[in-house]
C-alpha cells in the first residue's frame, strides 16, 4: 500500500516509510528521489528547487544512536540533476558517495572532491551534485557500494561448475525470506579435516565485508592450488547475511533496537538466524577449526581507515590472533594490505568489556561453543579506504582471497 502525502515527496509503504522527492517547478517533469528497492535508504526532508535535504534513515536503529548507511535512486531524464544536501553529521565517507549506473550491479567511488561541505541555516552540510547519466533513466548513489541477495545469487549463478558450492537454508528470517548457509570446500564432512565458519552482516550496512567473503567463497571454489587444498581438506560454512531482512529492508542494523545481531547470542536469542546458527553450532561442536566474523568499522578517523583483527580477552585466543595475523601479512597478495601490527588488543580503544553488555557477541558465542577451534576472530574492513588504498568491490573479493590463504596456511601448521 501506498499512500502519497500531497505536496508529493513523502510516502508511506507498509511499515516502512520510505520518503520520495521530486524536484523541478513542474511537478511530474521533474527528478524524482526514491530508495524503493532492495537495499534502498532515504529520507527526503524537504525539496527547495533543485535541492534535495535527505538524510540516513535510522527506522531500526537505537534512540540516541546515530549511523551512516543510506543508498538512493535518482530518476530522470539523461542530464538532470539534483543538488543532494545532508544536515548535521556527515553520512558521506572518505571517497565520497558510491555511485552506480547499472541499478546496483557494480559501483565506484566519486571521490572526496565531490562532496562540498557549507553552513545552512547555521548548520554544518555536506553535498554532492547527484546526475541522471547519458543514456540513462536512473543512477543509484550509496554510502557503500551495496551487496545483498542478487549479488549473492550473480556470484553463485557464476560458480555453477564441478566445485559449486551446495547452497542451504540456515533459517527463515522475521519476514519469511531465507537466510542463505553456503557449504564449500570439502563437501564430505566426514572427509573434511575440519569446518570453517564465515559469516557477515551482522550489522546489515556493512556490505564490504560480503564482497571479501565472496573473495574467500572464490578461492576455495577456485581451479588452482589453494582450491584444490581447500577442496580436499577443509569445509566451509558461510552465512553471507546474518540480518537477512536487514540487507535487502536497507537498515542501518549497527544498534539495531532493542539490540543488534552481533549482541544476541544470549541465552534466548530474539533473531531467527542468531537462535539457527548458535544450533548448528551445537551439531558441529568439535568439528570447527576457524570461524571468521567478518564487520566493517566506523565511518573514518583512526581504526576505521584499515584492516584490522579485533582482540579478544582470553590470552589463548589472542594468540591465535596474532599467529594468524602473522601469516595473513606474510602470505597476502591483494591492493589492500593487512599489517600484523594491526591487532587491536582487548581493553583498547573501543574494544573493552562495556561494548558488549547489551549481549554476547558472535565471537564470544563462538570461543565457548568451538573450544577446539584454533582462530575465532572477527576482522573488520575499512568501507572505502584502507591506509590510503581504495576499497572496493574487487579490493575486498581480493582480501577475501588472501584471508583463504591465510586460513589455509594457518590450519596446516
Ligand atoms: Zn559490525
């Protein structure tokens, strides 16, 4: 159901609300503003001539808290514009917008010079000219280059050889939708030396860590030698989209309300997909030699500007850390580089015990329930900038490929 307010910028869908502009003196001539696919976050707040005031749509996130993730449509003639302006803090990353031309497939980067910044009404603004391109009849402009099911569905749909991974259902989500669970590698579990757990999303925005995952999923299906190792020793076990509604609803997820996925191996889990996972755990206790949790961090500033392996608190498992770390800056052979310095250890910066009294996280959950395991870790990923090389889509799959390595390296010691 769809009800548009007069004046003809808001709308309401559902539960959702999802805000629509349209720009230009004639109203239906004009450009019109929309995040009314999957993925898609926007608020319009208000449209002043060929301005358009929007901001991240925080519908799921805590009160009090404040994230980044929003991802639009502008659609138009080839040509047409629209001066996209946000208020207060700064949703726009250290490359600028992502930008896509296709309807989502691929994206690139603006740059940090496209983004002007300017007092309005006394209030800081940050803004980018946002142009329906030649041929075209839409753009797609995003915090991040996105990542949910039909590039997870391009990337199986490109697997479909010998190797394909076998793909499963973890469980279905709150809104009925399924939460994919990839099996790769050594498909026999009794053959397999070990399994090896992935997972992402998490926090739903954070889409770069899917593309590395992708990355990792490539190498173990890969015709070469480290396939051929993964294949004849190790399963692995990913679930792509831990908040499964959340990456194609485009929530910001990150301290989602009452508490975030990454905080909900309790006792009693309130997400489907938390309560399926913390099960198959229970079914393949004893079997599991790695598991990988893999995040994206802030929006920049120290920390948030690399590839780093977050610490935990018990000293056995930190030193599979920096063992692990160790081999990763050794074997890695991507654009984006890993530096084994970059640990951040438990009881630092943001890592201490406070960050996780609103629940368990899945590593915690993880190190209880794989007491075996020789690496539980979660790695975050710089979004668009990692020590001054661009994150991407291809960067990320190719940080993905290295962490197979590493892992790979890691397990054979
Ligand atoms: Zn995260």
């Amino acid at each position: 159901m769809r009800t548009t307010i007069p004046g003809g910028w808001m709308a309401v869908v559902g539960w959702l609300v999802v805000a629509v502009g349209v720009l230009g003196a004639e109203p239906g001539k004009g450009v019109r503003i929309d995040a009314d696919y999957p993925s898609g976050n926007i608020v319009v707040q208000r449209i002043d001539g060929d301005t358009a005031f929007v901001a991240p749509d925080q519908r799921d996130t805590q009160k009090g808290q404040w994230w980044f993730y929003w991802s639009f449509r502008l659609r138009g003639t080839a040509g047409q514009s629209a001066n996209v302006v946000f208020t207060g803090k700064n949703p726009i990353g250290v490359r600028g917008p992502a930008m896509s031309e296709d309807s989502g497939v691929t994206w690139r980067w603006l740059g940090a010079s496209a983004v002007k910044s300017a007092q309005i009404d006394g209030k800081p603004t940050w803004s980018f000219a946002a142009v329906v391109p030649k041929d075209a009849v839409d753009v797609r402009y995003a915090f991040c280059p996105p990542y949910n099911q039909s590039h997870l569905q391009a990337f199986l749909e490109g697997h479909q050889q010998s190797s394909s991974p076998r793909v499963e259902e973890l469980c279905r989500s709150r809104k009925g939708r399924a939460v994919e669970l990839i099996r790769a590698g050594q498909l026999d579990t009794a053959k397999a030396q070990g399994i090896v757990l992935l997972t992402s999303r998490h926090h739903c925005c954070e889409t770069m860590a899917t593309y590395a995952m992708e990355g990792f999923l490539a190498a173990v299906l890969a015709d070469d030698e480290l396939g051929r190792r993964w294949r004849e020793r190790w399963q692995v076990i990913a679930i792509p989209f831990i908040d499964k509604d959340g990456v194609e609803d485009g929530d910001q997820g990150k301290y989602r309300d009452p508490h975030d996925h990454n905080r909900d191996y309790n006792e009693k889990p309130i997400y489907p997909e938390t309560a399926a996972l913390m099960k198959l755990g229970v079914g393949i206790k004893g079997r599991v030699a790695a598991m990988l949790d893999l995040h994206c961090p802030h929006i920049r500033g120290e920390w948030n500007d690399r590839v780093y392996i977050v610490g935990a608190e018990p000293p056995a498992v930190w030193e599979g850390q920096l063992a692990f770390a160790r081999t990763l800056e050794r074997v890695q052979t991507g654009p984006l580089v890993f530096r084994a310095k970059d640990c951040l250890a438990f009881g630092t910066a943001w890592n201490t015990a406070a960050n996780t009294t609103a629940g368990r996280s899945a590593a915690q959950w993880g190190r209880e329930a794989f007491p075996e395991a020789r690496l539980i870790t979660t790695i975050e990923i710089a979004y668009a900038d990692a020590l001054g090389k661009e994150v991407n889509a291809e960067s990320a799959r190719a940080l993905g490929r290295d962490l197979a390595r590493a892992v790979a390296e890691q397990l054979a010691k």
